[in-house]
C-alpha cells in the first residue's frame, strides 16, 4: 500500500517520488524495490550548505547505525560503525576485499590474519599474487619490499629488491643492517 507520493506541478499527473507501505522509496518509479531508487539515469543527491560541514548518509538497520558514507571538502569517508562489522567491496555480486573491525585487510581472503593477507587462487596456473612493477629499467634503479622491525628509535632493516643491471636486466639483492 502507497503511503507517501508526489506529483509534479499544480495538478501534474506525472509521479515523481513514492514510499511504498514496506518501506521502499522510488525516484522516478511507480515500482520501487529495495535495490531501486529510480529508473536508469537517475541520481540520488545528497547536498550541505557548506562544503566544511559536507553531506553525510547514514546506513541503519532495525534502528541500529550500522555506517556511512560522509564527504565535505577535504574527505570522503566510508565508515562501517557496528562492533564486529567489516567493509566489503564486491565486483560481479562476488566478494573481492574486505577491512574487518580490526583494520586486517584481505583481498581473495574473506578472514584475513595480518594487516594485509592476500590470497589467490592458482588453479588456472596463475600464481601471482602480488605485482611490484617499475618500469624505469635504468641501471641502478629499485623495486622491492622491506621488512622493519622497530624497538624504541632503533630499527633493523631487512630489503629484498630487483635492481637493474647494465644489461637491461634485474638482479635480485638480498640485503640486510
């Protein structure tokens, strides 16, 4: 059953937004569902006054903020809110990453461990999982990963890198403090 709906202009009989009984809200729909705001080309707008103060959507469930999204002029924020509550980014309705409540990061990984746990599935042969790329091949240039373990003001260095070589080649460096 409708219980909210508005028409454009005096007397228009053009429908242009309605609450249905459950709950759903159409923009531009007599058939708004809970995946719908309107039909293909419309936009849902969220405007402030003042870019300092920004525009804020709150997302809630049986009354309960679960999180939002907020922007001003010089943030954009995605926050879930809810002890326990993950973000999730899905491509093709399939989980891709997800930050869990404790700030781990998982790509192909649903519970990620550590900071950042990626993991890949390497039935197709594929096994790479992690790309570091430079593409400057000038000789003496760098590409790696470091490892740092730091007490107080005193850190222990560990590096594993590419580095270009005169022959337009990579050698591998193991290197250490």
């Amino acid at each position: 059953a409708e219980v909210f709906r508005v028409f454009g202009g005096t007397g228009g009989t053009s429908e242009y937004m309605r609450v249905t009984g459950s709950g759903n809200l159409g923009l531009g729909t007599s058939t708004p569902d809970s995946y719908n705001l309107g039909s293909t080309g419309k936009v849902l707008a969220i405007n402030s006054i003042s870019s300092s103060v920004g525009s804020l959507l709150n997302m809630e469930t049986a009354g309960a903020k679960r999180g939002y999204l907020f922007a001003n002029d010089s943030n954009l924020v995605l926050s879930a809110v809810h002890t326990g509550i993950p973000l999730i980014f899905n491509t093709e309705d399939t989980e891709r990453m997800r930050i869990t409540s404790a700030g781990n990061v998982g790509i192909g990984e649903a519970v990620p461990l550590v900071p950042l746990h990626i993991s890949k599935d390497s039935a197709s042969g594929e096994n790479i999982a992690l790309l570091l790329d430079n593409n400057n091949t000038t000789a003496g240039n760098e590409i790696g990963i470091l490892f740092r373990s730091m007490v107080g003001s005193t850190n222990t260095d560990f590096e594993v890198f590419g580095k270009a070589n005169a022959a337009n080649d990579m050698d591998l460096v193991f290197q250490s403090d």
